[in-house]
C-alpha cells in the first residue's frame, strides 16, 4: 500500500487525512487547504480498504465534491471509475437519490418531480388565490414572502410563530391564514407527487429518525464526509445524527468564523456544538494559511479576535513578507471610486490582470458609484449575483415539458406548458388540466379536450409531443430535449426576443443532456444544481480577455485575489444596520468582514468614505457623516496603513493648510476660568 502521497500534506493536514475510526472535525482557517485536507481524507479511505461506493461525500455544490474526487483520485492514482463510485454532492441531490431508491419504504412515490423555488412559489400564489388570501381587505403577503416564511420555518425547525415574531415580524397578523397556506401547499405537493427543496431535506430527515429506516440508510455507508459543516442548518444536522445512530464514522470540515449564511438558514452552532452531540470527537485545527501574507493575516485575525464565540485559532502565512493592508479614509463616495480605480490601474501596470483583483461590497448597491467612474475609465468589470440560468424564461418552459413528460401530475408545469399555446389562457389551462387528470393523468388525453377553435392546433401539436416523448421513455435525455426543441422553436420565437441566443442556450442543454442515461436524472441535476449563467455553459474564456470582479462578499466565499478592495467599511454599511438587532447578528457581520479581508492574496485595501450624500432627498447637499466600522478597533488599525487620497483637482482639502503658527484656542478657553 503506497501511501507516499501523505508527504504532501502538513503535519496537522496529514492527521486528519490519516484519522482512524470515529468522529472527527477539521477547523480548517481561511487558506489552510480545507479542500485538499477532506479530498485526502478521502483517497485514504480508498487506499486502505474502504469500497469506493460506501463513502458518502457531502458538499455544498456539485462542482466541490467533483473537484475533491479528482484530487482523491490523482492522489492514488485511480481514475474516475474508482472515485465515480463514491457518493459525491449536495445534501439536495444525495437526498434525491436516496429517496428515489428507498422512499417506496416511506410510502414515497419515487417518479416525484423536484420543483424550484420559482416554481413552488407560484403553486403557492395558486393556493393563495384559491383559499381567497389575494383578495383580502388588507394586503396579505405576497407569494415569495410566504415561501420564504414557510421556508425558514423548515430550514430553522422554529414554529411559525416564533418565525414571524423574529424574521417576518410585518407578516405577524396573518398566522392563522399562513397556517392554512402552508398545511393546503404540503397537501397541494403530496397529490401532485412533487417536491420541493426543502421536501427532499424533510423526507430524508424523517426517513434517517425512523429506527428502521434510519439504520438501513446508515448502513449503506461506512464514512460520512462533510465540508463547509458551518453552513449547515438544522435539518441537515438531524439528517447525520440519524445517519450516525449506530456507525459514527463522521468527518466534518469548516470554518466557524466564515459563518456568514444564517439569513438562509444556516446555523453555526452545528459546528460549536459538534464535539457535545458527538461525544469523543477528535477536533484537528488548521491554521497554516497558503493565500495571504501575514500582515493581511494579522489584521483578520484581530478583526475575528471580537466574535463572543468559536473555535479558537491563529491563521500563520506559509508565506514570507509582505505589504501591511491599507485604510483608506475618503472625503465621500466619489473620492472613494476616483482612488479606488487609480489603484487599480496602478496594480494593473505593475503587473498584475484585472481579473486577479476584485473589489468586495456588503450590498449589491454599494458599486453603484464605482461603476460610473470604472465605466468613465473604461475598465471592464463583471459583477456577480446576476440572474441564474434556470430562472430564464425559454429554460423554465424547457424543464416545464420535461417534468409534464416525467410526471404528468405536476400541475405547476402544465400550466406553464399549455399557456404557451395560442388562444390558451389560464381558464383553457386550468380546463385542460383538469380532463388529464380525469384521465388518470394520461398525457394523451389532451386529444379529446374540448378546446377553443384558437387552440386546437397548439392542443394538437403538444399531444403530439407528449405522445412521442412517452415512446422515447427510455431513450437518451438529448432526444427528448431534441423532440422538445421542435416543437419549441417557434413558440420561443413568437413568445420572446434574442430567439438566437435562447435558441443556443437549448442547443447547450441538449449537448449536456447527452452525458446523462435517463431523463429523470437530467431532470433532477438540472433543477438540483443548474449553472449560475449561460456563461457557465460556454468554453474558456479567449487569452486576450480581461476583466476587473465586482461581487457581494457573500458571493465571493471560497475565492481568492491577487489584490482585493473593500469599499464601504462604515457603521451601517459593514455592519449593515439592519443586523445589529443581537449579538449573534453583530458576530456575522464580524465574520463578514473577516471573510472578506482572507480573499487578499497580496495586497488589501480597505476603504471608508466619511460623507454619504442621501438618496432620494431634497435637491441640495442634503449629507450624512459615517463612523469608522466599529470592526475596525485601535488594534486593528495599528496593523494597517493608513493612508488619506489627495483632494481631486479644484476640490477643496479637507484640512487646508494654515499660514503661521496655530492660534492658541485651547489657552484661551482654559483662561477664562483662570
């Protein structure tokens, strides 16, 4: 058994890849080589012994866990046929996939169909219409704020009343209606036999605290592997428990102090809390950070040092040297973007790509200034959290006709489907869907629906369709996308504009589908973990092309820069002051900004514009002046530069220079009680 490989790790790395049976968390600091410690952990599995297929690997995104069964692989030199067999991906899919095969236990149907949020808010908006909530004398919450009252209250296992009191305190006098949304939305999913995301968490929870069934799909597997373990909630923190009732081999990886997702649900005290639900955990911290210079280090760790809880650890540079970060005090918002932009270009003729350097932002509004002068300067940029590819529309109607063809009891999609056709409007809809389920919910049906003399050609066409894909069931994903892009083609064109670049986009998913063997399973992985763009779609970018990052500190977790820029580092903006309501607000803000600072490789700057001018206001220099960020204390100052950008030309100093000797003001104010 050849386990050379090991000498790639550090010490600490190396003994918890070499961990041997029970429970074990890594905390794993910013930069200290999280993803190749766990993707180690895993080769060594494999090497010594473990079947392949009896490793559960969880992650947060389908693209970590492939990328950690890569390395595992490359360290023991197996190929993808060892590794493929691991069960690698998101708490979402894994749950997927277990349901499908064990859910006939539960009483589960497993031909189900997932739905996205999109989609589950607008079966929430048809519920909401039918129990008469849309037509109140006060305004009752709209569909989205219900699925995310309904939603939180799943993902933080907190009673609704305790939900709306604390998160959605507006929505406070509509419990009882939300109530009977929320029991007629279950109800709505479990006849149609569609499930939600949060359903697939709930069926697997359910499914692992049942003694039977939980020790049956914990015995499928002999190691359990967790990354990003900070970020769970407390559902997927049930679902280990459960999976863990008899084997506790159980191996989680994260970082308390980049805990920064608790508006969705994540709760850090998962990870605090490990070493007590799992009583004899080894606890491994990794501390050696391999992205930043140390004096970038020694100002996140004093930035992290003021969380009241959490695993304590130092991040140490692997690296020598290296510039202190600056802090850059600005006269406004506008000085703030002229500086940031002549640094950027200054860093750009030193060397350094545009694309190796990022400005970070607590709110996707906070670029708005920056965005003009980059624009004036003609330095191209690219700003992330843009709309996700399943949410365009010709992709949502191409996933609506395969989920009708996978489960023709799903009534969100039918009536997507149907009012794309010609003369069919909601009423013809809710007409036709009603005779297929009379039919048993038999596709084929639609040829003897009544239908409108306008429709009968679209009707016509779609039975058509169906009639086809149901004589391709068992054929490849790509010639179903490839029947449906027939006869969606014209419907694309008539219903929106750049049918070209909707057309290429089809075309893409037709090109992805051919890696999948069956429709159901491109279904799931589309819906489970669609590309965040269309660009997610394309090659590799061309060599000449170049481009600055402007992104949400949120979004930029897991990266790293050459150079990156903080802007706004004033109270109310980092911390934001719509999360100062408690101490454990206070601390994600504090995390927020330690995450933000770990993204620098080399170089960082942090700045803060003193003058706000609001928004909105009286046509005049109607301004406010913001303090420091209440982070960024006397300590972690003393590690920084600080550095003031000279006025712009024809801009008045803030501090004009005086001529002569000070006058001696403090004097005379003490003389007059001499």
């Amino acid at each position: 058994m050849d386990l050379t490989w090991l000498q790639e790790f550090n010490e600490v790395q190396r003994a918890a890849v070499s961990h041997g049976d029970g429970p074990l968390l890594i905390v794993a600091g910013a930069g200290t080589g999280k993803t190749k410690t766990l993707a180690g952990r895993v080769a060594r599995l494999i090497a010594t012994g473990t079947e392949p297929g009896r490793i559960l690997l969880l992650t947060f995104t389908r693209r970590a866990a492939a990328e950690m069964l890569e390395r595992a692989g490359a360290a023991i030199r197996r190929g993808p046929e060892t590794t493929g067999r691991v069960w690698g991906g998101t708490f979402h899919a894994i749950a997927n996939r277990l349901l499908r095969l064990e859910g006939r236990a539960a009483g589960i149907d497993p031909d189900f169909t997932v739905i996205d949020p999109g989609d589950a808010a607008d079966l929430v908006d048809v519920i909401r219409h039918d129990l008469g909530l849309s037509a109140r004398e006060r305004r009752f919450p709209r569909k989205a704020t219900c699925l995310a009252i309904y939603s939180h209250c799943v993902n933080t296992d907190a009673p609704l009343a305790d939900v709306l009191r604390t998160t959605f305190p507006w929505c406070g006098a509509w419990e009882e209606d939300l109530k009977k949304l929320f029991a007629a939305y279950v109800g709505r999913k479990q006849e149609r036999n569609v499930l939600d995301f949060d359903d697939l968490l709930l069926y697997w929870r359910e499914m692992a605290a049942d003694p039977g069934l939980g020790e049956r799909l914990g015995a499928r597997f002999d190691h359990v592997l967790v990354d990003e373990y900070q970020d769970t909630n407390v559902v997927q923190a049930q679902i280990l428990e459960g999976m863990r009732r008899t084997n506790r081999n159980l191996t989680v990886v994260g970082d308390d102090a980049q805990s920064i997702y608790r508006f969705r649900g994540a709760d850090v005290r998962n990870m605090l809390r490990f070493p007590e639900r799992f009583p004899g955990a080894a606890v491994v911290t990794l501390e050696r950070n391999y992205r930043s210079v140390q004096p970038v280090l020694d100002a996140a760790n004093l930035v992290l040092a003021g969380v009241s809880e959490g695993f304590s650890k130092t991040l140490r540079a692997a690296r020598p040297g290296g510039a202190r970060p600056d802090l850059v005090t600005c006269r406004d918002e506008p000085a703030q973007s002229r500086w940031v932009a002549e640094t950027i270009l200054r860093h750009y003729e030193e060397g350094i790509p545009l694309r190796r350097m990022a400005v970070l932002i607590r709110a996707a509004d906070h670029s708005d200034h920056l965005e003009i002068e980059l624009t004036r300067r003609n330095l191209p940029y690219r700003k992330y959290g843009g709309l996700r590819f399943l949410e365009a529309a010709h992709v949502k109607d191409l996933v609506a006709l395969l989920r009708v063809a996978e489960n023709p009891r799903d009534e969100v999609a039918w009536f997507r489907v149907l009012q794309l056709l010609d003369g069919v409007g909601p009423s013809t809809a809710s007409a036709a869907v009603a005779h297929v389920a009379a039919a048993g919910h038999d596709a084929g049906a639609l040829r003897a629906f009544a239908a409108p003399p306008a429709a009968r050609e679209g009707l016509a066409s779609l039975a058509a369709l169906m009639a086809d894909l149901a004589a391709l069931d068992a054929a490849a994903p790509a010639s179903h996308v490839e029947r449906i892009r027939r006869f969606y083609d014209p419907v694309c064109e008539a219903h929106y504009d750049n049918g070209e670049i909707r057309r290429k986009d089809i075309e893409n998913l037709e090109r992805i589908a051919a890696g999948y063997a069956t429709r159901r399973d491109f279904l799931s992985d589309l819906i489970l973990d669609p590309p965040a763009s269309t660009g997610d779609l394309a090659g590799p970018p061309a060599k000449d092309e170049d481009w600055l990052v402007l992104s949400t500190i949120h979004s930029a977790k897991g990266c790293e820069w050459d150079v990156v820029f903080i802007l706004h580092a004033a109270d109310g903006c980092i911390p934001t002051d719509m999360s100062c309501g408690s101490p454990e607000e206070i601390d994600e803000e504090r995390r927020l900004l330690y995450v933000a600072m770990t993204r620098a490789k080399d170089f960082l700057h942090v700045c803060w514009p003193q003058r706000y001018t609001q928004r909105g206001g009286p046509p005049r220099d109607w301004h406010t002046y913001a303090p420091l960020s209440r982070f960024l204390t006397p300590g972690v100052r003393a590690v920084m530069n600080a550095v003031t950008p000279p006025p712009a030309p024809g801009e008045t100093p803030a501090d004009p220079p005086h001529a002569g000797p000070p006058p001696d003001i403090r004097g005379r104010l003490r003389s007059r009680w001499a």
